[in-house]
C-alpha cells in the first residue's frame, strides 16, 4: 500500500479503534461469561447469520430494485428510508406484538397495547417520509450536470 492511497491516520483514528475493539472484547467476554448453554447459543448465532444472508438481505435488495423501478427520482429516498425505518420497528417489536415473556400472574409485564403503539411509530415514520418527498417536489429540479 502506497501513502497516498491511504493517508497518515489520525489520533481520533487510533483513539476510535482502541475503544472500538476494546467495546467488542467487553461484549464478547460478557456474552461469553452469561451464556449457560455456549453451543446452543453458537447454533442460533450461525443460524441467525445464515437465516439473513439467505433471506433478509434479498429481500432487501429485491424490494430497493422495485422502489428504484416504481418510485420516481425524487421520492425514493423518502420511500426507501419509510421501508427501512417500518422493517426496523416491526423487527425490534416483533416479540412485544407476539407477546413473549407475558405472564397471566404477573400482569405489570407487557402492560402496554403494543400493536397500538407500533402502529403510531410506523405512522410517524410515514408521515415523515410523506413531508420529506413533498418537500423535495417543491425544491426547483437541480440544474443538468455535464460530464
């Protein structure tokens, strides 16, 4: 590798990586030292991994071709961000909806209307992503660039 390809690195650089690996090795030893059953939790981790290389990340990139191919230029930014944004809210609440871990003799758990909830967050997504296309399809067209 030449200099110029790769400039001198920083002190933020090397500040960031030490404190970057030093969070991982914590989690690692910690995530280590909590699982009772490590080859089980080895499994699910493989599996997770696998679960998304064969289904999420086509998926995902099938559904950013057919925004790139039904949305026009500017709206596809607002829409792509919606997609994301709706796939991480449902992903995260996904056990919440589902209810995992409710009790019938502990009622304070999972007290709350999470299907209720998750669907004003999704709103609110949306309603961002709608201002945001609107307010680009106000914006003059930017001037045509010559190469």
């Amino acid at each position: 590798m030449t200099t110029e390809a790769h400039p001198t690195r920083g002190a933020g650089f090397w500040i960031g990586l030490a404190a970057g690996w030093a969070v991982m090795a914590y989690g690692v030893v910690g995530f280590a030292s909590h699982v009772g059953r490590p080859l089980d939790t080895a499994k699910w981790v493989v599996a997770t991994a696998l679960a998304h290389d064969a289904l999420v990340a086509p998926l995902a990139v099938l559904v950013g071709l057919a925004v790139a191919a039904l949305v026009p230029g500017r709206g596809r930014g607002p829409v792509a961000a919606g997609l994301a944004g709706t796939a991480i809210v449902l992903g995260f609440s996904y056990p919440l909806l589902r209810g995992f871990g409710r009790r019938p003799d502990n009622p304070s758990i999972l007290p709350l209307d999470y299907a209720r909830n998750v669907a004003i967050v999704v709103g609110l997504v949306w309603i961002t992503a709608g201002a945001t296309w609107w307010m680009r399809r106000r914006r003059p067209p930017p001037p045509p660039t010559h190469a």
